[in-house]
C-alpha cells in the first residue's frame, strides 16, 4: 500500500478512535466532551480546528464507502478477438502454457509460476512470473531479458496485446539433504 495511503489511513483510525470514544463516554455519563465542544466559542481556534479535523472524518468515511461498493476489475478467463465471421477464444491455460514453454528456453530458473490476467475493459493481458533463480546467471539481466522475450513473443504468436510483464525473483530455501537410513 502507498505510503501517504497508509498515513491517511492511519489518521482516520486515530481520529474515528477519539470521536468513538468521546461517543462512549457521553453515553455512560462519564464525562460531557460534546457539551463542552459546544460550548467553545465560535471565535476560538480550538472550534475551526476541530470543524475541520470532523470535515477530514467525513470525507475520509465517504471515500471509503464509496469505494467499498465500488467493483475491482475482474479478469476474464479467455482473451476474446473478435473477427468478420466470429470470435475467437484463447484462454488462460493457453497463455500461461505459452509463457511457460518461452521461459524453459532460458538458463538459470527453477521453481518457475506462471499467472494471467485478462483485463475486462482493455482486453490486455498482464503476465505475472515468479521463479528461483540458481546457476552463475546474473538475475536482473535473465529476468529483463525474460520480460521482454515473454511479451514480443506473445504479442507475434498469440496476437494478445500484452500490458505488462511482471518478473519476481523468489528464494527457494533449500531442504535438508536427507541421510541414508541403515536397515
């Protein structure tokens, strides 16, 4: 997540914290926090800054409703051409097997996962790699060089338009080596 997202975020708790709290403690009689904020005057800067530190609260709160119903992208399961005679289907099994059988040419890469999306509205894919490398290749060079062989040759041989490639480079931990039992 974002930095100033989570800063915002952060705030919003903080301040829906101490507005909770001043509601609780108006409703068990402790203490009056409401009554004494209205009894501030207009005139006092503590008045303006806490009008506007509950504005912040309401706009935070709207956002957030808003963007709670609002639906993410979904993608689709087969990447549709559309053509004079019909439409043709190429799923994302076929894609990703095409992915797979490119990075098998490449030296250096085990524990290799391949996933696709396919965006509902661009109808672009996006390919996501993740792998572990091993051997005296230099990482960042062969995974460039994996970015760009994935998304040239997907665009020639499918004919997808490809948005991005992601390339992670994972660690693999290695197992204990296993001791040969005497019977």
């Amino acid at each position: 997540m974002n930095l100033a997202i989570r800063f915002i975020i952060g705030v919003f708790s903080l301040l829906t914290l101490l507005l909770s709290g001043s509601v609780l403690l108006e409703i068990t009689g402790i203490y009056d926090p409401l009554n004494e904020l209205l009894n501030v005057q207009q005139s006092n800067e503590i008045y303006w800054i806490l009008i506007g530190v509950l504005t912040f609260i309401g706009l935070v709160a709207l956002i957030m409703f808003i963007t709670a119903f609002k639906s993410s992208e979904i993608s689709e399961r087969n990447y549709q051409s559309p053509t004079d005679i019909g439409v043709i289907g190429i799923s994302k099994d076929s894609i990703e097997s095409t992915v797979l059988r490119i990075i098998r040419r490449f030296e250096g890469m085990r524990s290799v996962d391949v996933h696709s999306s396919i965006s509902k509205k661009t109808q672009q894919v996006t390919v996501d790699v993740s792998y572990s490398p091993f051997g005296p290749s230099p990482v960042q060079e062969n995974a460039k060089k994996l970015q760009e062989t994935v998304k040239t040759e997907l665009e020639s041989w499918l004919e997808i338009p490809v948005k991005e490639v992601k390339v992670h480079v994972k660690h693999e931990p290695h197992s204990p080596k296993k001791r040969e039992r005497v019977i």
